[in-house]
C-alpha cells in the first residue's frame, strides 16, 4: 500500500539491469550495472574498477564535492554525478540496489532521469518484507548562503517548492510547487534535462568539467537562445531540472522525507547545507513508518505512526554512522 505516495514496504530491483555511457565531466566511458540488494542495505556504489570491488555508500555523509555535480568518496574512492541517478532510484521507488561501475563517474545519458527510469522499469520491482522508513520533520530548519536559502518545515507528505533566477531572457525567474509521487515526478520531472551557458563551457574545459557534455546530454543556451535542435521538453525545463537534482541529493538521506522543502536559487552545495542542519539538530525529525493495518485515512488525520529513535542509518554497511547518537 501507499502513503503520501510512497510505499510503506521496502523495495529493489527483481533483475540485473546494464546501460553503457559516458561521464559528463570526465568525459569517460562508463558501464554501470544496477543489481537487487537486501533490505536495510540502501543504494550503494560499487567500484569493480578498484580493489576488485570498492564500496561508496550513497549516504550524504560521504559527500566530498558539491561543484557542479554531486560527489560521493569513501577511503579515496569516488562516485561522481550521483544526482540523476538517485533521483531515478527514488522516483522508482527503489530503496535497496547495488550500482556496479567500472569508471569514477555515472554515466550522464541525455541529462535527465529517463534513460534511468526506463532501465529501472526493465529491471522491475521488488517488494520486500522489511517496512520502510520515513524521516518526518518535525520543525523549521533553514540553511542559507547568501542570497541562496532551503528551508524544510514539517509537511504530511513530500512537497517542493524551489525558485531560480538567471539573467537570461531564456531563464530569467521561474518557480514551481509539486506535491510528490512516483506518478508525479515521472510525468513532471524525470525528463528535464541538465542545463549550461555556453560562454562557460571554456572555463569549464580548462577545470577538466563538462568534458563529455553535448547537445545529445544537456541543455545548451547561448546569447540567442537555446541551440539544441528540438528546443525544451517543458517551457520551464530548468526549475523542473533543479527539483530533479534535489531529489537526488535529498535521496541521500536514505528514506522518504516528509516535510515541504522550500528552495530560493539553491544547488548541490545548499542541499548538503540543509541535509547537515537536519543531521544536527536530531530534535527537529524523527524516523516513522506507517504499519499496513492502519488505513491512509487514519494514518493522515490522527497521524497513527510509529516513531523511531534517531539509529545508526543502514547498519549492515559497516561505515561511520551518520545520525547523532
């Protein structure tokens, strides 16, 4: 069963699913299979490139870069560009995968969800017995940078509202609210793409970025407008992207978060902010899940869930754990 769009069981992929690609910003070739893991084992990533089989938990206290993408490391070894593909795992409600790579990066795509979303419905899934998590917010917390704020306040249920402002005539402010689903953010946001100027593209190149980006992979805008032959997916492609890529980044949290995030001009770096705040201040969440027996009706008005004690987030992984003690 389902609550606020979520289901209330945990879940992976029935099969073994492989795609090949290359990196956005190495520009490598990639092949990235996606294989079935048991319950409380979470997202992670696996590295057969190195030491036979390097594992990188998809957890947020393993990120170690935020510029232009997000990075994950553990003992040296790193994943790069995670976003797009957690937020394809999480719009798929898949919370337990192995992600086997044989390159430092995920393979990009077209820059969107999609081709993700497409190999994960080849791969199916499977419910599993172990009931699943939420992380429910219980009060305000704000991250600010400057100009750039997210804010998450107590919500029953995943809303988002995110705003971004460029001056550019393609871009300039645009805004949106979405009331989250698996139904949703597969019709809404898996087909937005990532997005670049070209006047940076030379700056990028000369940081050893966007290396493997093309009009096949990304959005590109110039003085006059969008180059890419076929135009948007959506006139608001862009504020649709950015949700994308939070989504992502919140996946990192490792459940289902009930709360409205409230984004202004945020990014990667922002998301991790926020993410920190709520690892700090273990009095404003608390883990729930929501037993089969009690109706959605019920579960909504009377708010019937069980709480959890802040616990060491998914044990069976051997690593530090994240969540105060």
């Amino acid at each position: 069963m389902k609550i606020y769009g979520f289901d209330t069981h945990q879940s992976t992929v029935k099969s073994h699913v492989t795609c090949c690609g290359v990196g956005l910003h190495s520009g490598d070739k990639v092949t990235m299979t996606i294989s079935p893991a048991k319950a409380d084992t979470g997202i992670r990533f696996i590295r057969k490139d190195i030491n036979g089989g390097a594992v990188v938990p998809a957890v947020d206290a393993f990120v170690s870069g935020t510029c232009h993408a997000t990075t994950l490391s553990r003992d040296n070894v790193r994943v790069a560009t995670t976003e797009h593909l957690m937020a394809a795992l999480a719009g798929s409600g898949i919370d337990n995968a192995d992600i086997i790579l044989d390159g430092h990066e995920v393979p990009i795509m077209d820059g969107s969800a999609v081709p993700f979303m497409e190999l994960l419905q080849k791969a199916g899934r499977a419910s599993l017995d172990e009931q699943r998590k939420f992380f429910r917010i219980k009060r305000e917390l704000t991250y600010t940078e400057g100009d750039r704020i997210i804010t998450i306040q107590p919500h029953d249920g995943l809303r988002i509202t995110l705003g971004i402002e460029f001056d550019h005539p393609v871009i300039n402010s645009q805004y949106m609210t979405l009331d989250y689903s698996e139904k949703v953010f597969a019709r809404e946001i898996a087909a937005a793409r990532t997005f670049g100027f070209i006047e940076e593209i030379d700056a990028l190149w000369a940081n050893d970025l966007a290396l493997g980006g093309s009009l096949d992979n990304a959005i590109v805008i110039s003085h006059h407008g969008i180059i890419n032959e076929n135009g948007l997916r959506f006139s608001d492609e862009f504020v649709r992207h950015k949700i994308l890529d939070l989504i992502g980044d919140f996946a990192l949290l490792g459940w289902p978060v009930l709360g409205h995030i409230i984004a202004k001009k945020s990014g990667h770096s922002q998301h991790l902010g926020l993410m920190q705040t709520i690892r700090s201040n273990p009095d404003a969440w608390d883990f729930v899940y929501f037993p089969p027996a009690v109706s959605p009706k019920k579960q909504h008005g009377d708010r019937q869930a069980t709480s959890f004690s802040p616990a060491p987030h998914r044990a069976s992984l051997n690593v530090p754990v994240p969540f105060p003690a």
